[in-house]
C-alpha cells in the first residue's frame, strides 16, 4: 500500500483506528453479521451498507440496521453482543503496516493521537491487544464526543487534547464519512485504501 501524503509542514497527525491502524473492518461486518442472526434476522447483512457506515457509532449503526431490515432490536443489547463477537475475533485483525510504521516514525517527533468512532472501551482494547497502546497518549472515541463522524466534533476534540490547531493536523482515515469529518475540521487527509471484502 502507497501512503498519498500531502506536501506541507503538519504539527500533528491523527489517525482513525479502524480499517486505518488495523484491518478490522472484515471483522466488524462479521461481529454485526453475526449478530444479527442471534437477534432473528433471516438474511446477511449488506455489505455495501455496513462499508458505507464506517466511522459511525456503533449505537447509530444498531439504529439504521434495524430501520434498514424493518427491525426493532433492542439497539443496546445488539451493540453489546456485536461487540462481544468482535473482541473475539479481534487477535486475528493484522495491523496496516504502512500507517503504523509512519504513526511511529510521525510519534518521534510531533504529537500522534486516535480518533475512532468506536466505543472507549473497544479502541483501548483493541489498541492494548495490538501493542499500540503507549504509541498514542491521545485517544478520542465515541464514548467522548456528542456527534460522530461525519462531524467534525472527533477529529477537533483530538487537536485540542494534542495542542495543535486543527489547520495543522494530517488526518489518515479510510472511510468517506470520516474523510468528511476531516474537512469540516478544516484538516487535510490521507485516505487509507486498506478494504478486503
């Protein structure tokens, strides 16, 4: 994989967690796939949808699944159980080796940090299991922010928690609606083609 970074000085980076820092994204589709049949649902989850979705919470995932299938899950117990699936599976997800080989080069010298729209307590997981944990003294998740991506709530709270205005962030994302968050930041990005379905 080619990193396309932009040319110009940058103060911070920060770096989506998710299909970005590690090959998750089959795993998630999984997780919810799986998830949803537990619950009743009688058919596989799109996956064009679930793709589409990368970077919402997962609580507002729940949320457009079941209006998506004409379903009422209880959206808390299908998060709960979605996640639970995918803490399992989760030794198995590969680090994207070109971004975190960049992150830890970038972390020599200026101020690195995780913005994710996951829950807390998965990103400090899943960055703890991955052996990145002490490579990001900023993490900002879901759990933080009132808005999700697309807005740009994510990536600004994680400018300021490094101290760097948000004009001077480099943001490595891979899916469109967090590419979006990072201009309604005012921040340029790298978009991470890191995909396999």
């Amino acid at each position: 994989m080619q990193l396309d970074i932009p040319a110009g000085e940058f103060a911070g980076y920060i770096f989506d967690l998710d299909g970005t820092l590690v090959d998750t994204m089959p795993l998630h589709y999984q997780a919810w796939r799986d998830a949803l049949r537990e619950f009743g649902l009688d058919r596989d989850l799109d996956i064009d949808l679930f793709y589409s979705l990368g970077g919402v919470p997962a609580m507002q995932v729940a949320d457009i699944f079941n209006r998506h299938h004409g379903t009422d899950f209880d959206p808390l117990g299908l998060r709960d159980a979605k996640e639970h699936k995918f803490t399992r599976l989760l030794p198995t997800a590969p680090l994207i080796r070109p971004v975190v080989e960049f992150a830890r080069k970038m972390a020599l010298t200026h101020p690195v940090s995780v913005a994710s729209g996951g829950p807390r307590d998965v990103v400090l997981h899943t960055l703890e299991i991955k052996e990145l944990a002490s490579l990001f003294a900023v993490v900002v998740s879901a759990n933080d922010v009132q808005q999700g991506k697309p807005a740009p709530d994510t990536f600004l709270l994680a400018a300021q928690q490094m101290g760097v205005p948000p004009a001077q962030c480099l943001v490595f994302e891979d899916a469109e609606l967090g590419i979006q968050a990072a201009e309604a930041a005012g921040m340029r990005w790298v978009k991470v083609n890191s995909q396999t379905r």
